[in-house]
C-alpha cells in the first residue's frame, strides 16, 4: 500500500475524500459547461481544468465560517468549497435571475457571495488583491481571527495592484495568503516573456514575508503549505505568497484557439499529470478510495451535474427593466 501522506499532516480520509468529491464536481461542472457553450446554450466559459487540485487543497486550509476568499476567474474549485453549488455555477452561466454572484448581470467567474464570505470579483484582472489586503486590515483593526485567500494568475502578478497589495500586506504584517496559480500562460504569453526572475515566489522577498513555490497538482501539498501560511497569518505574523505550479488544460476561455501558441505536445504531456487522475491513484493506493466509494462519489456529481444544467436551464432570465436596478439610486 502507497504512503499515507495525508494523515500526516493532519487530514483525515473523510477530507481527502471530500477533496476529491470537490475536484471532479469543479470538473464535471467545467466540462459540461463546455459542452453547452459549444450547442450555443451559454455565452461564454472561463476554465478551472487542470487546476482543481491547487484551488482545493488551498480552499481546505481556511475556516470557512471566518475566513474569507477573494479568488479570480478560474476559482471553480475555491468558491465550491467555500459553499456554492453545481446549480449555483449553472445559474450564473445561463445568467439567470437566481445567478447568486450577480443575478445574471456579470459573465462567468465574477464570483461573490456575503453568505460565504466571497468578495466579489470585477473583470480587470488582479483587482482583488488590493481588496483583499484591505479585508485583512478591517479584520486586525476590529481584532477578528481571520485569514484572507486571494488568487490570480502568474500573469496578474506582473500588475501594479499586485505589488501595491504585497508592499502593504508587508509593511502591516496582515493575514493575506497570495495565492498565484502559475498555469504557465498570461492568455498566450508564455511564462518566459512574462516574468525574468526564476519564479513568481521569489517576489515575496522583496515585500518581506515568505514565498515558497509548490506542485500545484498536488492537493496534499497544496494543502500543508497553505495551512502553513494561514497558521503564520493568525499569530499576527503576516502574509505568504504561494505559487502553485500547474497547468490550463484547456484555451484561457471559450473565445480562445490555443493551437495559436502551444503544442499538442505539450498539452499532451500536461494531461499525463491531470491532478484529478493523480489524486484519483493516490487515493486508490492508499486504500482511502474502494471502488464502490469511487462510485458513489461519481453517482452523486453526475446527478448533481445534470439536476444543475436542467433547473439552470429553465429557470427565468431577469426581468429586462431590472437592468438599472443597482446603478442608479431608487
């Protein structure tokens, strides 16, 4: 029987199972979204493929009843976890009225929830980080445990809010965990022509907390290193930057050709390391997974998939005199 790696850092098998049922709805959620953009159902589809174990695994280190998430676009796996749902995720695709990020009015991927503690997310890229930071100072100067997930793409950390959110994160020694999932591309840039230093993680440096750079298709990994970086937050120790290291599996979003700047090869090759199919073997060999369990969990996403895309589907749009609602004052 393989390692038992997660015990060891404190997660029991009803997580690692639990992680896993998060990875392959995030999935199965993406892949179906696919599929309807692709019949002209939905307008547009932004993809978590290939990195679901970096979005989970960071997702399981925070207390979801305190803590509070300011994620980008691809965050499938980060808000499922934090507590929406595969119909809350068909909602906002279909722009329906019951969308609960924007009730329809936003694209794909502006995640946001009061309930959950989901900031919402705006469509210039790396806003959030500076939001972030402010959260986690409002949170130490009215002396709350909390801790503050944000995440962007390695091509985001190249922005100016990304270095103005770092500096001050530093100076204020405040509970934000930057969290970049470097999936080697900025749309179709490739890491090479982004950034000149060996990796996103060594910017921490120069804000003066921790950087540390992790496989990102590794759940379990993911996870000890950013419980780490939450456990330092509380102790009034400030922020870490975490770059996990992963791959898009898929175009940067449904108006994407990627056979414009990457091989077949290399896609190919990153699908060989596709973290659902790792963590899948892990659990297997560690005796965490029995086949009738693998079953079971995949029973219940396949059906929680198909009741999403069919109540999504049918339920109202917004009515269209509702679209000033919210700007202007009533």
């Amino acid at each position: 029987m393989a390692e038992n790696r997660h015990q060891s850092i404190g997660l029991t098998d009803e997580q690692v199972l639990d992680m896993y049922y998060y990875m392959l709805v995030a999935r199965k959620v993406d892949e179906r979204m696919w599929l309807l953009n692709r019949a002209g159902k939905i307008p547009f589809v932004i993809s978590c493929q290939g990195q679901e174990a970096a979005q989970v695994g960071a997702a399981f280190a925070f207390d979801r009843k305190k803590d509070y998430a300011c994620p980008y676009y691809r965050d499938m796996g980060v808000v499922m976890v934090f507590g929406m749902s595969a119909r809350d995720m068909m909602l906002s695709a279909f722009a329906k009225a019951e969308d609960p990020n924007s009730g329809g009015r936003q694209m794909p991927g502006h995640f946001g929830s009061r309930k959950y503690n989901i900031l919402t997310g705006s469509s210039p890229v790396t806003t959030q980080v500076p939001h972030a930071v402010g959260l986690a100072l409002a949170g130490k100067m009215e002396g709350k445990d909390l801790a503050v997930y944000t995440s962007f793409g390695e091509g985001s950390s190249n922005q100016g809010d990304f270095h103005e959110g770092a500096n001050f994160a530093g100076v204020h020694k405040l509970p934000v965990i930057f969290f970049c999932e470097n999936n080697k591309y900025a749309i179709s840039v490739p890491l090479s022509k982004q950034i000149a230093c060996e990796s996103v993680a060594d910017r921490a440096k120069g804000y003066g907390f921790p950087g540390v750079s992790i496989d990102g298709n590794d759940p379990i990994e993911v996870y000890k290193a950013t419980k780490e970086a939450v456990e330092r937050g509380r102790r009034g120790e400030g922020a870490t930057l975490i770059e996990a290291v992963t791959y898009r599996l898929v175009p940067h979003s449904s108006d994407d050709d990627d056979r414009a700047y990457r091989s077949r090869e290399e896609v190919e090759e990153a699908k060989r390391n596709d973290p659902l199919i790792r963590f899948q073997k892990y659990l297997r060999e560690t005796g965490v997974m029995s086949e009738e369990k693998e079953k079971e969990i995949h029973d219940r996403v396949a059906y929680e998939v198909e009741e999403a895309t069919e109540y999504a589907e049918n339920a109202p749009y917004p009515a269209p005199e509702s679209t000033l609602r919210h700007v202007y004052a009533e």
